[in-house]
C-alpha cells in the first residue's frame, strides 16, 4: 500500500516540475528592450507597449543592403513559412531599419513586396528615428553593433534574429544569415507561446 502512495507522489512531483517548467522553453538570457515608439510601413506608430503579450522575432535590415540583407529577409520568409507550415499563428516579425534617412515607410513596404512574404500583416518594418538611436536600441537592448560607414551608404549590422517574449525581453538568439536553425527556432517559439497562454 505504501508503494502505491510513494508512486503517486512521485507522479504528482513529476507533474508539478512539468508544469512549471515552461512547456520546455529554456531562455538563453533576458535582455530588456528599451521601450520605443516608431513608425511602420503603413505609417502607423508601433511601440514596445503594442508588441507587449506577443512573441516577436527581430532582426535589423536596411533596404541599400548589398550584402547580408537580402538572404537575411530571405530566411526570415522562409522562417515564417515554416511557423504557418507547424501551425504557429501568434506571433510579430519586426524589422528594424538601420538605414532610417533612406527607410520611409513606403521605401520599407516597396521593400516587403520583393520578397514572397507569406503573410505581411505579421510584419511591422520599423523606420522614424536616428541613426544614433537605432545603434544604441541595438547595442543596449539586442546586444548587436550598428556602425553607420561614413565611406559608403552602407551600415554594418548585426546578421543574429532575436527572439522576443511576451514581457518584452530578448530570451534567444539565431544566426539570421547561414544555417538558420529554422526547426529550432519554430520549436523555441511554440514552446514560447504555449508558457503565455
């Protein structure tokens, strides 16, 4: 009778450990992103509050970009092709500028239709400050170097995608340009979301 009394609690610690666990969702770090308010492609104000209770992706691009860019918005298609693919619906990708002189709105969304983006209204393409706040948003908050060129109209970035809780905070990161770990990164983001439903 005992033996029967152990194994339940036994079963009910396992239980207990399992659901407080975080559905397996272990985070790397927890980097607090400083709040912002900017501007979209549809010339709408997106701020750190807006994305609060949702789990994002970022990553930092520019539309000059003649280098890491393109495959890196390529990845991040293809990426969200895969969330939509394991059934994954709750969710942003934010795209943060570091070209914001040049990155309008409409240079931003003209710059969203190239790619065979799967669904854009995920899509917040991020634009409306200066080039000193964007690199020090992503030094401080992302941990990622923006170094403008004063040589050329290009801006040396950071290639990582970062992955974003729902209290506003970077838990992960992956590299955003060669061998992106696209089953990782929809398996972390499931888990993710399932600890904040």
């Amino acid at each position: 009778m005992q033996k029967k009394y152990l194994l339940s609690y036994v079963l009910l610690v396992i239980l207990v450990l399992s659901a407080c666990s975080g559905g397996g969702f272990k985070a790397d770090h927890k980097y607090e992103i400083e709040p912002f308010e900017f501007t979209n492609q549809h010339d709408e104000q997106v701020s750190l509050n807006d994305l609060k209770g949702t789990v994002w992706l970022a990553q930092f691009v520019f539309t000059n970009c003649t280098t890491v860019c393109p495959p890196m918005m390529t990845n991040m298609t293809d990426l969200q092709q895969k969330l939509i693919d394991a059934g994954v619906e709750d969710y942003k990708i934010v795209s943060f500028s570091v070209d914001p002189a040049v990155d309008t709105p409409e240079v931003l969304q003209g710059y969203l239709d190239l790619f065979n983006i799967p669904d854009q209204s995920k899509w917040e393409m991020l634009t409306g400050y200066t080039q000193k706040e964007i690199a020090d948003i992503s030094l401080k908050s992302f941990k990622l170097p923006v170094i403008d060129d004063p040589n050329t109209d290009q801006v040396v970035h950071g290639v990582r995608f970062g992955l974003i809780n729902q209290e506003g905070q970077v838990v992960k990161t992956y590299n955003g340009k060669d061998d992106v770990p696209f089953d990782q990164i929809v398996k972390d983001m499931k888990a993710l979301i399932k600890v904040g439903s």
